[in-house]
C-alpha cells in the first residue's frame, strides 16, 4: 500500500470518510452541525482568525470522530467478545470526540460573545 499515487490514496480517505457517513450516526450528526455552522458564521461575520479556528475546530472534531469509528471496527473485529480493557479503550476513543465538542461549544461562545 505504500508509495501510491496521490489519486490512489486520496480514493482511500475519501472511502473511509464515505464509510463513516454510512455507518455512523455520530459522524453524521458532526458532519452537519459543522455544515450548519457555516450559515452562522457568514451571519455573524467574525474575524477570519475566528473562522480559521472554527474550522479547524470541526475538522479535530471529524478527524477524532474517524480516529474512533476505525478503533471500534478494528477491536470488534479482532475481538468481538466484550472484555474490560476493550470496553475502556473504546470509552476513551469516545472520550475525546467529546472532549473535542465540548471545547468546540466553548469556542463556538466565545467567537459569538467577541463578535457580537
């Protein structure tokens, strides 16, 4: 898999990103508050500092939700039986998604509050 074209390799991510949207209903849920965020933004018409954080807000938010759906599949089909180290490692991965939307609603308040 190695040494691949460009084309080839950006064909894989944009699978994984389609597998995702597929077959998962927080990714989904992620994918369009950050698209319904974008008529805010354009309402509000922050700073172009505040939209670069805001992007890059949604797009940690993505990537941690893509980090944890290909740790989910990985682990249910190694070991499909449930067993407490695999119960915490999934709680974790799960754990940052959070992590990432709370700061994210953090953000999201104080872009508003500096904008307004």
């Amino acid at each position: 898999m190695k040494n691949r074209r460009f084309s080839e390799r950006f064909a894989f991510a944009f699978s994984g990103i389609v597998a995702a949207w597929r077959g998962e209903r927080s990714f989904r849920s992620q994918l369009i508050l950050a698209l319904v965020m974008l008529p805010v933004m354009f309402w509000l018409q922050p700073t172009l500092l505040w939209w670069g954080v805001m992007i890059m807000m949604g797009a940690l938010i993505l990537a941690a939700e893509l980090f944890n759906t290909a740790l989910e599949r990985m682990i249910d089909h190694l070991h499909p039986e449930i067993h407490p180290s695999i119960k915490v490692a999934k709680d974790c991965a799960a754990g940052a998604v959070l992590l990432l939307s709370v700061a994210a609603v953090v953000v999201t308040i104080c872009m508003v509050l500096d904008t307004l």
